[in-house]
C-alpha cells in the first residue's frame, strides 16, 4: 500500500515538474487578464455601444428624411356604352416618387443637452468597465498568490511527509534489533500514511488554485504555469489621511456616482427644455407619371408648436427628474460615509495582520526549534509517538498559519490599493 502510494507521489510530481514550463509574473498575469478575462472583454463591447449612441444624429440635430416609390397598378371593368349587354375593361399604371424630411430647427436646447448625456453616459460606461476592471485586477493578484500560498502549503506537507517516513524508517530499523515495539512502529506508519494522504490532497488544492487563475486569465485552455513573483511580505506603511485624500480622487465608485450625477441634472435640464416652443421644418417633393405624363409637386412648410396643457405632466416629469437628482445626492454622500468606513476598517485590518504575521513568525521559531529537540528526546526515548506526533502537528499549524498570515496580509493591500484607485487603466 504504502509503495503504490509512494509511486503515484514521485509520478504526480513528475508530471507537475514537467507542466510548469511557461513562466509568469504578476504583471504579466494582470496584463493578459486585462486582454483575455470573458468579463472585461464584455464590458469593452458595452463601451462600445456607449460610444456609437454618443452622436449628434441620436441627439436630434439632423433632419429625418424618408421616401417612397410607388407602382399602382388599375384595372376597371363596366357595361359598354356602345354594345348592349357588353363589357368594356381599362388599365392603367402610375408611378409614384417622394420625398420628405422634417427638421427640428429649435426644441428647447434639447438636442445639446441630449448630446451632453450621451456624452456623460458614455464616461460613465467607461467608468464602470473600469470597475469591473479593478476587480479583475485583484482577482488575478489574489488567485496568483493563491497559487503561491499552495505551493508554499506543498512545500510544507513534503517536508513533514518525509519527516514521517524518516520516522517509519528508523523504527523499522530498530524494531529488528528489538529496541521497538509493533505497537510504537504502527504508531509511525499511521503518521506517515496520513501526512502521505494530506499531501495527495494539497497536490490537489494546488491544482484548482492553477485552475481558478487559468478561468481569471481568460484561457480556454488549462496552463500550468511556473510563477515567478515571490511569495513575500507586503512591508508598506499606510496613512489614513493620505488613503482618504487618495480615495477621495481616485475611487471609481465614487467617481462613477458624481457622473450619474451629472446625467441626473441633464434629465432635469432636459424635462424642462419642454416648456419651450419648438419650431420645426418639413419639406418635400413628389412625382407621379400615368400614361406617360410626369407632374411633380413641392413644398416647405415652418412650423412652431407649443404644449399650452397636457394635464400638468411636463411639470411632473420636471418635479420627478428633480426627485431623482436628490436621491442620487443622498446615494454619493451614503457611499462617501460606506467607503469611509470601509477605508478604516481595511487599513486597521492590514495593522492587525501585520502583529499577527509577527507572532506566527515568532511561534514558528519556537515550533520549528522544538520539533528539532524533539527528535532527539524521542530517539533517547524521552518522549513517546503520540508526543512526537503533537509536536508535528504543532509545526505544521505554526508553518501554515505563517502561509495563511502572508497571504491575509497581500489581501489587505490589494483591497487598499483598489479603495483608493491604485490601479488606473488607459
């Protein structure tokens, strides 16, 4: 059992040594998620639409014009004058032609504060591509370090792996010459099948974690890739003034809210342009031909119009338009309050993980040293297996909690460097 364990082990090893042969940094990892992620690429297409709606011709300012053409085709069938109790039949076709256009020359200013929404609408779509951008971002930096946190996870449950089988070894040794009991080598082998069994397991758990950055990297394909940033310890000292100060700039929520701002006072610039008058031009042409004779007919008319009543609902939709530029208002300064909090939160989140990292470190050490000593306590007989197994245990807690401490800290300086608009895209 333990042989076939032990093959597939040196195998899937093998296999994964081999896959990892295409190299990849953190910012080449962002640079080609920025390109390929399914959501970004989504996100640039509604930019798109955004920017074919921002035109003069969808704001008003151009004529409409249409034509038709026509064939007409007649036939008529009555009682001939000439020949009692005859029928006399006639035919004719005609051949239509025209041409209209009607031209708003003057509604209220509405056609430049229309063009001025498109034009905000458009930011705003840009906006929030760049929201989903950003999240884009910090999942990448998150799934990276992800996969480094189960590497490094790896490395450890190798380490304690080879400790155990180390362990096995050497009692089987000494149960030949008697200095070991069944009982104590059993004790060792169900140790070293465990860690054995926890490391087939992580082997897995790495592997997902390639999986997740493959889907956030936009492959359709799975790679298995050698990443080469190191798994190193966020050092940085934060300031709330100059966090505040920074997000407060550069936050794209925040900035997407006072756009959606700007669009909701152009609604109400717009609702009251309808109280204006609107003065229009309608022109046209026309040509028929029958038998062989054309006429043709023109005209231009100007027009004004004015809306004298309609039930008070200009008015309303005006007092609506001004509802909504309130609400959004009260939305901006609920996200200023939100993001302000959620600012401290994370930055006393980051300091607090920072103590914690030290006190891994240091209750590392101390795991670390006693595993040490405890190897030769338990050669000397000092100490029995299940002590030995619980100073193991130990150890292994102390190096994943240090791991787990690393990448809890990057977490936090990733959602500081996102709430302050750290990450700006061209």
């Amino acid at each position: 059992m333990k042989k076939i364990i032990l093959i597939l082990l040196i195998a899937s090893t093998s296999l994964m040594n081999f896959a990892e042969d295409k190299p990849l940094s953190l910012e080449e990892a962002i640079k080609h998620g920025l390109k390929n992620n399914f959501q970004v690429q989504i996100v640039r297409e509604e930019v798109n639409i955004s920017k074919n709606r921002n035109s003069w011709g969808a704001a008003g300012r151009y004529p409409n014009i249409s034509s038709s053409v026509g064939v007409n085709n007649r036939y008529t069938n009555t009682p001939s004058q000439a020949v009692a109790n005859e029928r006399d039949g006639d035919g004719s076709t005609t051949y239509s032609f025209s041409i209209d256009s009607n031209w708003a020359l003057f509604s209220g200013f509405k056609v430049k504060m229309t063009k001025g929404k498109f034009e905000l609408q458009e930011k705003l779509s840009s906006g929030n591509a760049e929201t989903v951008m950003e999240a884009t971002v910090q999942g990448i930096i998150l799934s990276y370090y992800r996969v480094k946190l189960e590497q490094e996870r790896l490395k450890i449950r190798k380490e304690l792996m080879a400790l155990s089988r180390d362990r096995y070894d050497r009692e089987l040794e000494k149960k030949k010459f008697g200095a070991a009991t069944t009982y104590t080598s059993l004790q060792y082998k169900t140790s070293m099948l465990q860690d054995e069994a926890n490391y087939i397991s992580q082997q897995n758990t790495l592997s997902s974690a390639m999986r997740e950055l493959n889907r956030l990297l936009g492959n359709t394909e799975e790679i298995i890739y050698t990443l080469t940033d190191k798994f190193k310890i966020p050092s940085e000292k934060f300031q709330l003034e100059t966090l505040r100060a920074e997000m407060s700039r550069h936050n794209r929520s925040l900035k997407n809210l006072e756009i959606n701002q700007e669009i909701l006072q152009k609604d109400v610039s717009i609702q009251k342009s309808n109280l204006w008058p609107t003065l229009s031009l309608n022109t046209g042409a026309q040509s028929s031909t029958i038998a062989g004779y054309s006429t043709y007919t023109g005209y231009a008319n100007v027009g004004i119009s004015y809306n004298i009543f309609n039930g008070g609902n200009t008015r309303l939709a005006i007092a609506n338009a001004k509802i909504n530029k309130k609400m959004g208002d009260l939305r901006l300064k609920e996200a200023q309050v939100s993001l302000e909090k959620q600012l401290r939160d994370t930055l006393a989140l980051y300091n607090t993980r920072k103590t914690l990292l030290n006190v891994s470190n240091e209750q590392l050490k101390t795991a670390s040293l006693s595993l040490k000593l405890s190897e030769e306590r338990v050669n000397s007989g000092l100490i029995n297996s299940f002590n030995y197994r619980d100073i193991q245990l130990a150890y292994l807690n102390a190096a994943l909690n240090k791991l787990q401490s690393i990448y809890d800290l990057i977490d936090s300086k990733t959602s500081l460097l996102i709430t302050t608009g750290k990450f700006q895209f061209k």
